[in-house]
C-alpha cells in the first residue's frame, strides 16, 4: 500500500564516535519518517508501489535466474511499518543490512576496517 507521504530510501553517510575512534558508516532513511534508522533490527524492508505484474528477468548469479520485481524497495522502522504495513514482500533490514553492531558481524567484519580518520576544517582555516 502506498502513500504518498512516503519518501524514498536514502543512505546517509555518518560518523559513530565511539571510544575516541571514528567509525564511519552508511545508514537508511525511513521511508515513512525520514528519520536515520540506526538499529537495524528495528525495521524492514518492503517493496512499495508494486503490481501482481511477472518479474522481469535481469539475468543471472551463480546460478540462479534473477528477476526484477515491479516497486522499490523502502525501509521502514517498525513504527512506520505498523502505519505504512501491508508492503509485500518485506524482509528484516538486518537480513538485507550487515548490522555492525551486531556480535557476529564484529567477528566476521572487525570495525577497524570501517574506521577513517575525519579531517575537521575549522571556519577561516587554510588547508
């Protein structure tokens, strides 16, 4: 179901401050609120605006036939999912997103390879 109130997903680049450290990450929009939606495990993804149209084949990956569906995909916290629901098919953000605070991910993906350093430029300074 659509309405038109609902924005499309973006990625917003970021910077966590943790432990004096700079991790830096991309992180989805609602597409209900337009709020960040830095907990993963706290949304879906669902396609929105889609018909009963046949998925358009696209190619295919190991293996497997890869068809398109109609609609985009748009990731909702679950309080806008509650509200904006009845998108079909829907999977949890943390199935389509690597959560990186989550335990498992931190073993298999360490942040340091997500760390950079942030250059500040203060006003009125020279580089």
């Amino acid at each position: 179901m659509t309405t038109p109130h609902q924005t499309p997903t973006e990625l917003v680049a970021v910077f966590l401050e943790r432990n004096g450290r700079d991790e830096f990450r991309f992180v989805p929009t609602c597409s209900g609120c337009g709020k960040l939606v830095l907990d993963l495990s706290q949304a879906n993804v669902a396609v929105v605006g889609g018909t009963a149209a046949r998925p358009e084949p696209v190619g295919a990956h190991n293996g497997a036939k890869v068809f398109r569906l109609n609609g985009r995909a748009h990731v909702f916290c679950w309080p806008c999912d509650r509200e904006h629901g009845h998108n079909v098919p829907w999977s949890a953000a943390t199935l389509v997103f690597r959560d990186r605070d989550d335990a498992a991910q931190q073993r298999l993906n360490p942040p340091f390879r997500s760390v950079t350093k942030r250059r500040v430029v203060e006003a009125g300074a020279t580089r």
